[in-house]
C-alpha cells in the first residue's frame, strides 16, 4: 500500500521539468567557437611524436630515392706526380699582424 504522501510525490516527480542550461555552458565546456576561416590562420592539430618520426622517415628515404644519380666523369683523373718537385729556393716569411 502506497501513502497518499508518495503519491502526491510521484504525481509532482512526473509533472517536474528539469531547468535548462545555462548559455554560456556550451562554451565553457567546449571552449570559444571561432569561425573555420580563422582558424586556418591560427588553428592546431595534434599529433602523436610517434607519427610525426614515421611520416619525418619515409619523407627522408622518398627524398633520398629522388637524388639524381652521379654523373660518370669523362675520363680517369689525372695522377700527381712529385717528380717534377722543386723546392723553395730562398724562404723569407713575412709577420703580418702584430702578436700580443
């Protein structure tokens, strides 16, 4: 058996309306809404460092693949030979600044 005091409580239960959120709730819960044209300006993305080091590696092996080839020379280089080799004759070294 139900009191008449529960009933009277169950009766007000379904008659009541919750009251509305507050306006400024929406902002303050999902920050300031700015227009996407500004944000293009001063927006962020997040990104994890591990996918920053994946995508910063296959840049670098794509850019390394795209080096152009060396070119094959024209011919062999020239050997240095000291046969020809003189040396100085008379050495008069020169001070050029003055030592402190």
């Amino acid at each position: 058996m139900e009191s008449s005091d529960d009933r009277d409580l169950t009766h007000l239960l379904r008659e009541w309306k919750a009251p509305g959120a507050p306006a400024s709730l929406s902002a303050r819960v999902f920050g300031e809404r700015i227009p996407w044209w500004r944000w293009l300006f001063a927006g962020t993305i997040r990104v994890p460092v591990p996918v920053v080091v994946v995508v910063a590696l296959l840049f670098s092996a794509w850019a390394y693949t795209r080096l152009p080839a060396a070119a094959p020379s024209a011919g062999p280089e020239p050997t240095v030979s000291l046969a020809d080799f003189e040396p100085v004759r008379q050495l008069e070294p020169r001070v050029v600044g003055e030592f402190k």
